[in-house]
C-alpha cells in the first residue's frame, strides 16, 4: 500500500533531510517549497521521479496554504503522515528587554511558528481523514518549555514555541478520540537556516537530526524504550531527539 506524506519547510535543512529519509523509505512525498531558489530539493527530485513532489507553500499564508492542499488532492485520496516542520527565527531574537525590541519580527515569527502548523492542519484535515495511519507531527523546540527556561531573551521565538505546545494540546483534546496520533518534538540544535544565515556552531547537522526525528515520526510508541506501553498514547509529550520527555 502506498504511504503519503507532506512534509512543510522542506527546502534545506532538517525538512529537506525528513523528506530524503521518507523518499529512500519507499514513501510518497509532498514536499513544501518557500524558496524556489534554493536548488537541492529540485536536485532531489530528479532523483525520485515518481515519488517525491514539491509544492508551493508559505505556512504563514492562509490562502497559500489551501492552495497546495487543494493541489495535493487533485493528486491523492488522502495524506497519512503531515510533518509540520517549517519554523523561523531572527537575529533579533537575542535582544534583551533592555533593547528596542522588534515587535513585527516577533509577530512574523508566531505566524509562522504558532500559527503555521494551525494552518496546515486546518487545510489538510479533510486528507488526513482519508489516510490510513492520521500521525500529526510538530517540530517543536525546548525553548518552548515554560519548566525549563533560562533564557533571559528570544520573547519572539520562545513564546511561539510555547503557543505552538498550547495549539498542539488543543488539537490533541479534540483529534485523538478520533484516531490521530500526535508526536510533538525538539530536534537538538541543528545547523540550520533558522535564523536567516548557517548556523555553524551547532551540534547537530540536519541530515544526523533527521536520523531520530523519523524513526520517532514513524514508529509505534509501544515500540519506543523510552515509553514501554501504548497507552502513553493517550498523553501528549513534548519529546527530544534523545527520547528524553520534556515539561511544559
């Protein structure tokens, strides 16, 4: 049976390392594009034909995001898997209270951050319905736990994080009585784009965040060590790449 995934923010970085890791699994992958100019997932695309299409979409943009569901249905019948990956940061972000703070970054940030995966699971929900296994899965961080914050700055991105765990929570209440499964997870700190330049001080490269990253997205939770019943399916956790739990 053919299993499909969308998998947003695909263009470089941990998206595009998620959509390779699904590609060589045999799954059929809707890739979310933002930067048509960036070259390697049409580079990747050459190299799965059949399995892998890229579609336009902007996850802060409302009438962009049901565009590229409304594309994706022309296509298939249903979605199994919706990788909610997409996030942004700034380089303002490190600005104390102290500084001017840059309010509109920081709105752009919760658009995108919060809001986004709001978005796509709005506009995908009618596809996830007709999907055989319903997993929603976020890209969260720790700088969204509340418990365990330290940081004396980030009000943008932190507090879009946290709305994010908020949101998820929400559409947990309401979608897992209905058979979805949820995984809400913090990736590591990756060498990513997030911030607008290559973050090269970080730990992790995207393509080695993605390792765990999928073997979480996919698996059962009766299967993970770090959770030995099924029945953990009935919570919802905010995991990292290390299966470690974080608070709220």
């Amino acid at each position: 049976m053919e299993r499909i995934a969308v998998v947003t923010g695909a263009d470089r970085g941990l998206g595009l390392a998620l959509a390779v890791g699904l590609l060589a699994r045999g799954w059929r992958v809707f890739a979310g594009q933002y930067l048509p100019e960036w070259p390697e997932l049409g580079e990747l695309a050459a190299s799965y034909p059949r399995l892998l299409h890229i579609i336009p979409m902007d996850v802060g943009d409302t009438v962009s995001v049901q565009a590229a569901a409304d594309g994706i249905a022309a296509v298939v019948d249903g979605v199994d898997l919706l990788v909610n990956n997409a996030g942004v940061n700034s380089h303002t972000s490190t600005r104390g209270i102290r500084e001017p703070q840059d309010y509109v970054e920081m709105q752009r940030l919760y658009n995108v951050n919060a809001l986004g995966p709001m978005r796509v699971v709005e506009a995908f929900l009618p596809l996830m319905e007709q999907g055989q296994m319903k997993r929603l899965c976020f890209v969260s961080s720790e700088a969204g736990s509340i418990n365990r914050a330290q940081r004396t700055a980030w009000f943008g991105y932190c507090s879009s994080k946290a709305a994010l765990n908020m949101a998820v929570r929400l559409l947990f209440n309401r979608l897992r009585p209905q058979g979805y499964t949820f995984r809400l997870y913090h990736p590591g700190w990756m060498r990513s784009y997030m911030g607008g330049t290559r973050n090269t001080t970080a730990d992790l490269e995207p393509e080695e965040a993605a390792i765990p990253a999928l073997a979480y997205f996919l698996r059962e939770r009766g299967h993970d060590p770090h959770v030995p019943t099924r029945s953990d399916e009935e919570r919802l956790v905010l995991r990292d790449y290390q299966g470690i739990e974080w608070p709220w």
